[in-house]
C-alpha cells in the first residue's frame, strides 16, 4: 500500500506528527494549492490553524474554478506557443475531436486553431496572440471555421509582471525576452455566427435594395415605362425569393386619391385574392387594408385565430405583412405568406422591413423618373404648339378671307379653302393629342396635377385682339386643360371665322376686345347675333376703360352679368369666366 500523499496549507501540524510513512507537500497560499491539486492526486489537505481563512480562499478558487468551466463562454489558457494548458467544458465542446485526449480533455501539445480545426482568421487582426505576446497588450479577431461557425476570439497576455519589471530594471535584453517567453495568454472565445450573419443578410439586402432601380442613363433611354416597371418587379421578385426565402409575396400600391390597393406583384397567390379589391381601411380589407391605414407592420402568427386575416392562398398558416413607406406617406404594402404556422420572425420583420423602405425608394424613383419623362414630352409639345398656334390661325384668317371672297362664285375653290381650314386646323389638334399620349393622367404626380376643369376640355374657344400677346396667352392658357383656341386680330375676321365655320365648328365662347381696329366690341357682338341664335359673348377692357360704353350696351343685348374680363386678367379669372359661359349655354339649350 502507497504512503499516504497529504497537502498542507501552512506550517506543518505540531500537536502530533503525522503518520510516519505520509508525504507531506506542503504550500503557503490557496493559489498554490489549487496548482498543485489540478495536477497531483492527495489524500488529504491539511491547513493549518493560523491560516484557517485559506481554507475559505480555497473553497472562492473552486467555485471560481466552477463557473470557468461551465459558463457559456470559451476560456482557455495558451502557453508562448499557442498550445492549450487549460480549457473549460465550452471550448471543449466547440473542438475538434481528434484533438480531445481519452478523458475528453484536451490533448497535450495541442495548438488552438488546431484545437478548432483549423479556421480561417477573418481578422481585423491576423494574429492576436501573437500581437498580445509582443506587445503586452489585448488583441481580438474573428474566426470561420470549416463547418460555417463564426467565433470572436479575445487574447489578454498573462504576463509575470515582477519578471518584467526586474528585467526592464536591469535593463537585461535577454532576461526580457525570457519573461516575455514565459508568458501565458488568457483567451476568451465567443459564438457570434448568428450575428455574423445577419450582418451579412442586412448587408445583402441593403445591396439588394441599391440594385433596385440602379439603371445607367443608356438603359434609361432605352427603356419605356412599362420596361422599367417590369424590370423592377422582377428584380423584387428575385431578391424576396433568393435572398429572404418568401416564395409567396403580394406587393400593392396605394391610390391616394381613392384609396385603393392595385396589385403591382403578385407571386404564389391565387388569382381570385390578387383581383380582390382592397382599401386601405383597418376593417373588411385583411391585414393589407389594415397597414396601408395605420401605416405599421404586422404579424399573423395564425390566421386561423386572426380576424383581420384574409387568405392569399389557401393554404396559409401564417403571414407578415409591411408597409412601404416613403417620408411617413405609405405608398403600398409589402405581404408574405407561409403554409406553416408562426414562420416569421422578429428577425424576418426586420428583414422585410429594410427591404421594403429601399422598394419604396425604388418606387419613388421610378415615378419621379415617368413624371420627367412626362414633364420633358410635355413641355416639348408645348413649345412646338406655342411655335405654330399663332402661325396656323394666320392660316386660318386668310383662308377665310379667301374664302368669302369666292362665295358665290366657285364652289369648287370653296371646298378646296374649307379642306386647308380643317387641316389647319388638324395640326393643332394633333400636336394636343400627341401631347396627352405622352404624358397620360397617371404618368403626373397627383400633386403636381393641380384643378383639371373638366368642362374646358374640347371646348373650341375664339379669341379676338390686335395684341399678339393676349392671342398668345389664351392659347398656352385655356390649352392647357383641353380647350381648342382660335384667335383673330379684327371683328370683321372674327365674323367671318364665325361665319364659314357653321357646320364644321361652334364655338362655345367667343372673346373680344372692347375696342378693336375696326369695331368695338359690342358692334362685333350684334353682327354676330345675325349668324348665331345665341352668342356667348365675354368682352375684355384694360383698366375699366370702355370709352363707347361697350359693356353697357352689350349686357342690355344679353351679355352675361359675369361676361367681363379686365386685362391682364390672371389664369383663375379667365377660367371662372370661361366656366361660366359655359355653364350659361347649357341653359340656354336646356330652355331650347
């Protein structure tokens, strides 16, 4: 039988020896005998009276022991080498089997990345125990391991701090160098896949986000509307599907002005619920109505148990829904459905969430790019119009100037002048049509789309003044909102314009001068009176000034009470009147 091995904490016992065949291994402090329990078997510890306090030091070691071992966190103890003198349950479990001895601790001599089979350092330090050794300082780095597994790696150099000094003291290269090679490193490891990728997801997805509607001018050009809209659905599509794994997916956008959700996207839904009219209203609209009202997101965890939810496909069991939003004004939604019960996340949540501002943007973009395409195309045309508008009704003049002089004589030359009338007439009217096929009602912000005035479209509407700029204005004024503008610069054209129109066109209000080269307005009005059962007459003065009392005398003639324009009239002014006439003419062939 082996001698008994004992472990004395203090002075050895004096109040009766020990057996005389005992090993007696005796240390002064806790710390040692820790060291020495670690590596050596005993029988007993024996401490001595005068250092009984030890004893609770010793059982602070074992408990501190204790949580090292088990916390969830890596810790390990590394010589000057790298090689593992100690490490806890965590590291062991994180390791590489062939490096666990027969006991399942770590073998002798094992090196650390062996330790984790070897993982590629990602940095921002390429080497942190080798920078904690040469510079007494803390390094840290991240690891990939072969199997995916990202771990945060913390070195802190346990260093033999009397050594150290002894040596700098001496100022001893050599024994610095040994104390430095004596040291030992303390290196806490950390898990951090989950977090490593969902920095890789959100990095992913902010990319993705950018590539939306990322077009180089030359594919701008290139591309129609409908090409660009097309294009960013599918890119949409693909990222949902690739980079968030939702295979089920509805994007709607929303109609200010009615409230209406339109499908822009649907993938993976029945097509009865993609046709499915939605508003955005928090009741009897499912959880799409509900964001688009309230403007936040939201979780079904089980439409079996939700009353809001209202099936895109009829296996759902769950669905997630986000709003698109852009400077707090919800453009539409973004929905996803799962056929398994609670399959999203918080993480998801925020997924969808990033994604979907960068669709909204995208979205943003997009219309900003249609609206510059409508607003060039538009002003475009408006040029050209304004450039021809005054020159056709030249045309316009002199041919009905030519045409009353063939009256009566050959009618033959007659039809010829009422054909260039009509194509002259033709121009103008076509440049008006290419003008609104290119720039259609839905292709203009609703904000930038401003009163439409309904009534003024193709109404024909003659202007007569000597000034080419009040001509001029009425043209890019009433045009604007669909009116068909002539312009003549006397009474006795404008009579004739009147005159060898009937039964080609009728001009729903007719616009004079008071005071023109050849008749005032009022004089213009009577002639006008021989050739039309009714004459909707609006007379225009500057500054009041009405020498022949034109007004007075045409509104006992009939003019309208509202009939009077004061020059430089502003565009409300000259609309409400117009409005007006217009309005008058309808009674007065409701009474006919």
């Amino acid at each position: 039988m082996n001698a008994p091995r004992i472990l004395c904490i203090g002075n050895r016992p004096t109040d009766g020896p020990p057996p005389a065949e005992a090993e007696i291994v005796q240390v002064q402090s806790a710390t040692e005998a820790m060291d020495r329990l670690a590596s050596e078997a005993f029988d007993a510890i024996w401490i001595d009276r005068d250092r009984l306090p030890v004893g609770s030091e010793l059982v602070h070691l074992q408990h501190s022991a204790g949580m090292l071992r088990d916390i969830p966190q890596g810790v390990a103890l590394l010589d000057q080498d790298f090689q593992v003198l100690w490490a806890n349950a965590r590291i062991i479990r994180w390791a590489d089997p062939q490096t666990l001895d027969a006991s399942g601790g770590v073998a002798k001599g094992t090196n650390f990345y062996a330790l984790l089979g070897q993982p590629e350092i990602m940095g921002p330090d390429f080497c942190p125990f080798h920078t904690a050794l040469a510079t007494d300082q803390e390094s840290s780095s991240t690891l990939l391991t072969q199997d995916n597994r990202y771990f945060h790696v913390h070195a802190a150099p346990l260093k033999d701090a009397q050594s150290l000094e002894d040596a700098r003291a001496l100022e001893d290269s050599r024994a610095l160098e040994d104390a430095r090679a004596a040291h030992q490193l303390i290196v806490t490891v950390s898990e951090v896949t989950d977090e490593i990728l969902q920095q890789q997801k959100l990095a992913a997805i902010h990319k993705a986000g950018r590539e939306l509607a990322d077009l180089r001018p030359d594919e701008i050009f290139l591309m129609e509307v409908d090409e660009r809209i097309e294009l960013l659905k599918e890119n949409i599509r693909v990222y949902l599907s690739d980079l968030l794994n939702f295979e089920v997916i509805e994007i709607r956008l929303l109609e200010q002005a009615t409230g209406v959700l339109m499908p822009l996207l649907s993938v993976g839904i029945d097509q009865a619920a993609a046709d499915r009219q939605l508003f955005a209203h928090p009741q009897g609209n499912g959880v799409t109505g509900f964001v688009a009202s309230r403007g936040i997101s939201y979780i079904c965890h089980d439409v079996a148990n939700d009353p809001l939810f209202i099936p895109g496909v009829a296996e759902a069991k769950s669905s997630l829904t986000v709003p698109l939003i852009l400077h707090d004004q919800v453009l539409g939604t973004i929905n996803v459905e799962s056929p398994e019960p609670a399959a999203f996340s918080e993480d998801d949540l925020q997924f969808l969430e990033i994604f979907a501002r960068d669709v909204a943007f995208a979205l943003n973009t997009l219309e900003l790019l249609v609206a510059q395409k409508a607003n060039t195309a538009q002003q475009s045309c408006d040029a050209i119009h304004s450039a021809v508008a005054l020159p056709v009704d030249e045309i316009l003049n002199d041919a009905v100037n030519v045409m009353e002089s063939y009256i009566g004589h050959s009618p033959e030359m007659i039809e010829r002048i009422r054909r260039v009338l009509q194509n002259a007439r033709d121009i103008k009217q076509t440049i008006q049509q290419i003008g609104q096929r290119m720039t259609p009602l839905e292709a203009v912000p609703a904000g930038a789309q401003g009163p439409q005035h309904p009534m003024l479209r193709g109404k024909h509407i003659l202007v007569v003044d000597a000034d080419d700029s009040v001509r001029n204005d009425a043209h890019n004024l009433l045009e604007r909102y669909g009116c068909i503008v002539e312009t003549a610069h006397e009474g006795k054209e404008a009579v004739a314009m009147v005159r060898s129109s009937i039964g080609q066109v009728d001009y729903d209000v007719i616009i004079s001068d008071i005071r023109l080269s050849d008749f005032s307005g009022y004089q213009v009005m009577r002639r006008l009176s021989d050739i039309m059962s009714h004459v909707p007459m609006v007379l225009m003065t500057g500054f009041g000034y009405d020498p022949g009392h034109s007004i007075v005398k045409a509104r006992q003639a009939g003019l309208h009470p509202k009939g009077v324009l004061f020059k430089p009239f502003r565009l409300d002014q000259l609309i409400d009147v117009v409005e007006t006439i217009l309005e008058s003419n309808e009674a007065v062939r409701a009474k006919a």
